[in-house]
C-alpha cells in the first residue's frame, strides 16, 4: 500500500528559466509514486522574476506551493524553512535548476516506501552513479570537500558514499526533536549528524549539466562550508578530539626526543638503531593516550586486550607510513621548492598530522563511535548503510577465482584449497554457491552436489559454465530440502551477508537439512584480524562495496557461540591470510611461503574464519 504523501522542497534563487520544467516534471513523477504530494518552492526574493514564474504554475497546479524569504539568501536555510510548512510524512528536497534529474524521485521514494531507508539519497558515488561533463577543478573539489568532511566527521564516508548531495528524500520522523542550523549549500550532513534513523540507502543517478542560468556556487558558499563543517565538529565532539590528539602527537615528539637521548645516554646503539626504537616507544605512548584519553568514549565498548592488540597494529602502521609523508613532504619541500628548514619542517608534521589522524579515527577507531545524535537509533539495531546498486555480476566471482589479478586469484584458490580440504561425504550442498566455482570442485563422478543460491541470474550463469551442476534457487531460511538429507554442507563466506537477527535461524535450517554424522563447512571473515581495515581500502578502491555487503560482523567467539545456539558443536576451528595474498603480487611462492609461516605463528589472527561442525 502507498502511505505516501511526499513534501517536495526545491530552493532556488535566479531560477526563472528552469523552475517552470523543474516542477512540471516532478509532478509527474510524485504523481504516479506517491498518494498525495505537495511541491512547495522556497525562492530567496530572486530578481529576476523567478517567484512570478512560480506563481504561474500554481495557477495550472494545485500542489505547487510558494514561500519567499526576504531577509536572507542561504540555500540550506531556504530548505529548513520549506521543512517548517511541509504536511507530508516524507520530506523530499533537489534543486531547481534541473541538474538533479526529476525521473530520480520515484527510486528514493520506493526506497523509503519499501522500508529499505529511512534516508533515500540520489548518490553521485555507487555504482551507476555519476557527473555529466564536470571540470577537472569541480571534480577536484567535490573530492575534496568529501574527504575534509570524513576528516572533521569521522567515519561518514563509510556509511555514506555521498555526503554532499542536495538530492535526498526522509521520513518525517527523522527529523523529530532534530535542532537544525544549517550554513551554505549542504543540507544532508545536517540531517547524518542530527536526524535519528537507523538506516540509510543509496540511489545512483547522473547530475545533468545546467542549461540554463548560472551556478551559485562561489567563494561565500565554500567558506560557509567549512564554517558548517567546523561547527558540526564542534557539535559533535570530534573536534575535541582532534584538539586531544594533537596535544597527544606534541607529547609524542617530547618522548621520541627524551629516549634518542637516554637510549644514546646509557647503551651503545647505533643512532639509526637509537632513533627507530625511540619512534617507537612514541608511537606506543601515543596509542596509549588515545586509547584511554581521546577516544576513551569509544574504547570502552571494546576494551579487551585482543582487540586492543590489533587497533595498536592498525595505529602502528598507520603512523608509519604517516613518518613517510612527513619526511617526504620535508625533502621535497626543502630539496625541490627551497623553503626554510622550519617552515618545510612544519609543513612536514601537518601532513604527518593530517594523514595519521584521518586514517586512524576512520579506520582504527571507526566503528566505536557513531555520531551522538544518531546512538539512539544505532542502540536499537545496527545501523546499516545499503547500497541497491552494489551486488557484483552474477559471473564476478568466477572471473575473479579463473583470470583475476594475482592477489584475487591467489585469495580465492587458497581459501577454497583450505574448504576442500576438509573430510566430506556425498550428498553435498553449496549453500550461497554464486557462480558455482566450488561446487565445480567439489563435483567428483556421478556423486550429487546441489548449489543454491537465491538469485537466478547466478544460478544460471553457474549452469551455463558447469552445465553438470544441480541448480536450485531458494530462501536460505526456507530450504526446500528433507531433513538429515545432506552428509556435507558448504556455507562459505555467505553468513556476512545475512542480517543479524537472521543468522540464528538460517544456522538452525542448516542443522536440519544435516545428517547426523554430517559436517558443516563454514567461513567468514574475522572481524578480530587486520580484516575491517583490509575490507575498508577494497571498498574504496575496488568494484563492490564489502562494507555495505558484509552486515553481520563475527569474532571467533561470537561465531562458536551463535554455531552452539543453533545447536551446532564445533569440531575444530582455524583462520588463514594475514599478509600472504598480497605477497602473491610480488611472487606467488613467496605468497605461499608466508602462508606456511602464518599457518603456524598467526592462527588465531587470519583474516578468514573457518569451522568445521557437526549437530550437538
């Protein structure tokens, strides 16, 4: 049923040309996508006739709607006040200038309608998304205004691709009891910071080029930008911690130089030797003050020494490379530009500064601290960011096991090599098979292998290149399978995908369909390893967005416990692949070579978890 009675908000300021279109265009749309709708058009007392424009389409559309504000021109503030006289239970905003396409509407709205978000963004950064014909300055500066905002508010860009859109649609109730006071054009990290959802979703579209008109986009909108950024810092308390962890890295620089000088002072160590245990005793003293003191907030929700270990790890090579870019921004500043000494220095120590603290309060401290606006709704149920438009070809998989690069091939035949070797009887079922790449391994004579999976594109695309496979597409919470009728089951990296409240019930539907003396096969990543930071850097850089894939986090222990739940008994458990993948760029037996090494010294820390269980 369509509840839907959408208040569409579009400010404009010397639209006169593009406004007419503009709301002609979303009528049709709102029209057909929604129960009732109003368009209610908050123009800055533009000069040039704009207003009057508006005024002739109410005349032939009775859900246009006309707010004139005289004493200020801000276009957030504009879309603030079109919120105040909305009568809908969703709120809808874009631009009048026709570069936020109309036709877009109807996807936010389905998304809010189906309960996929309570936010509905048309993003310009998944897949499908894009710009039309940009400048390599404005692309430069959308990038940009992106990452300062991911440095001031840590964590956004994980859970948001595109913060800077003005093409957004909400519940209403989003809102409630949110004190807004936006500054410039960016309206939407208002709403991220203060607004009170539990989850968000993303729609690509393409920003049009304007046709009409002029851009708004000038010097004062940038520096109310940054002025909002800053206050939104403020507001939410990263900027104290920024300020702390400044105050951690000057104490930091008083360690390094006290033990270069004790160490030279009371042992015979060379000074290279000296200087490089005396950086990092810093860095250990540094770890330690943010640790318990500028993000103490965060930790304490996670304060066990494993999980202490590896944030030391992620902050150990984070900053390591951050001395790079010190002494690199140094060299090239002093060699090449011939700046002084001091001030190629401290130009040095800010991109040190910029860099460590960026990557570490988004990487290493990342999940620990949702915004304190949104922890009501992240208390409730986590918040999950999910992006319609990110599921891989139903043939990537394969491409990527038979000529990917070398680290892919390298990562899934080593983890498949590990699966088959695990003892197993026939019948078989791949559960969450894709492409059918293992069940093809597994294949062995006339023995009966089933793949399943929920998708039918898959599941072709699997008959077409194993055309011996048996295909079936169901429900993983619903197999349609006797009971005790599978002597091996194969559920290999699916169980992250699976919502939370969904994984018990899905383990237990497993159970059944086991044989009594059967074996599951399970893996999934390990959310205790380098794996979250290694998941980050693929996000970013690679086709598919794991960290809006993978929903439901595991830890070794967490695993065994919901496996016991679900009245499953462990029978032996082991993680695989630290560094050893990556190693497979350089050489493939050195990649091998490493895994032999982790195999033995890092059993415990792989960045993939895998169990071997059988019915209690």
């Amino acid at each position: 049923m369509n509840d839907l009675f959408v208040s569409l908000v579009i400010p404009t300021y010397n639209e006169r040309d593009n406004i007419g279109p503009a709301i002609q265009r979303a009528s049709q749309v709102l029209a057909t996508a929604a129960r009732d709708f109003e368009i209610i058009v908050v123009d800055d007392n533009s000069p040039d006739g704009t207003g009057a424009a508006v005024q002739q389409a109410m005349a032939t559309n009775e859900h246009v709607r006309l707010i004139t504000r005289t004493t200020d021109r801000d276009l957030a503030r504009a879309v603030v006040e079109g919120w105040r006289h909305a009568r809908g239970n969703v709120l809808a905003v874009m631009d009048g200038d026709l570069q936020h396409p109309p036709e877009t509407l109807a996807e936010l709205l389905q998304a809010v309608r189906r309960g996929e978000g309570e936010i509905a963004i048309a993003s310009r950064h998944v897949r499908g998304g894009g710009v039309s014909h940009w400048s390599l300055w404005r692309r430069a500066f959308s990038w940009g205004a992106a990452c300062v905002a991911t440095f001031f508010l840590p964590g956004i860009l994980r859970h948001v691709k595109d913060p800077m859109s003005g093409f957004f649609a909400l519940r209403q109730e989003v809102l409630e009891g949110a004190r807004l006071h936006p500054q410039g054009y960016k309206i939407l990290l208002d709403v991220l910071m203060h607004g009170k959802f539990a989850t968000v979703v993303e729609v690509p579209y393409i920003f049009e080029e304007r046709f009409r008109g002029g851009s708004k986009l000038g010097k004062r909108q940038v520096v109310q930008f940054f002025a909002r950024l800053f206050r939104l810092s403020v507001e939410s308390g990263h900027a104290a911690r920024l300020a702390k962890y400044l105050i951690t890295g000057s104490v930091g620089g008083v360690v390094t130089l006290g033990s270069l000088i004790l160490l030279r002072t009371v042992t015979d160590l060379p000074l290279v030797s000296a200087y490089s245990l005396a950086v990092e005793l810093a860095i250990l003293n540094n770890f330690l003050l943010n640790e318990f003191w500028t993000f103490a907030d965060a930790t304490a929700k996670s304060a066990d020494s494993r999980t202490r270990v590896i944030r030391f790890l992620r902050f150990n090579g984070t900053c390591v490379w951050g001395a790079v870019f010190n002494v690199g921004t140094f060299l090239g500043l002093r060699e090449v530009v011939q700046l002084p000494v001091a001030l190629a220095g401290l130009a040095g120590v800010a991109v040190g500064y910029v860099w460590n603290y960026g990557v570490n309060a988004n990487t290493t401290w990342l999940d620990l601290f949702p915004p304190k606006a949104r922890k009501a709704a992240t208390e409730a149920g986590e918040r999950r960011t999910q992006d319609r438009h990110s599921l891989p070809s139903p043939g990537y998989y394969h491409d990527a096991f038979t000529h990917g690069n070398r680290v892919q091939r390298f990562w899934h035949r080593g983890k498949f090599g590990r699966v088959l070797s695990r003892p197993r009887q026939h019948p078989i079922l791949d559960v969450g098979s894709g492409p059918g790449v293992l069940s093809a391994l597994l294949q062995n004579g006339s023995h009966l292998v089933v793949s399943l999976d929920r998708s039918f594109e898959v599941i072709r695309f699997a008959k077409e290149t194993h055309p011996e496979l048996c295909g079936v597409v169901a429900d993983v919470r619903h197999l349609p399978f006797r009971p005790g009728q599978f002597r091996t089951i194969f559920f290999v990296e699916v169980i992250e995908h699976i919502p939370a409240q969904w994984s018990l019930d899905v383990l237990r539907e497993l159970r059944d369909m086991l044989h009594p003396a059967g074996r599951l096969i399970l893996t999934t990543p390990n959310y205790r390893s380098l794996w979250p930071a290694l998941e980050w850097m693929v996000s970013r850089w690679g086709p598919i967005d794991y960290t809006k894939e993978h929903v439901n986090h595991y830890s070794p222990a967490r695993l065994e416990a919901e496996v016991q739940a679900a009245g499953l008994k462990v029978i032996s458990r082991e993680s695989f692949f630290v560094v050893a993948p990556f190693l497979a760029h350089l050489s493939e037996r050195a990649a091998l070579k490493a895994l032999e090494v982790e195999s033995r010294w890092c059993g415990r820390w792989g960045s993939l978890l895998l169990l071997e269980v059988g019915r209690s």
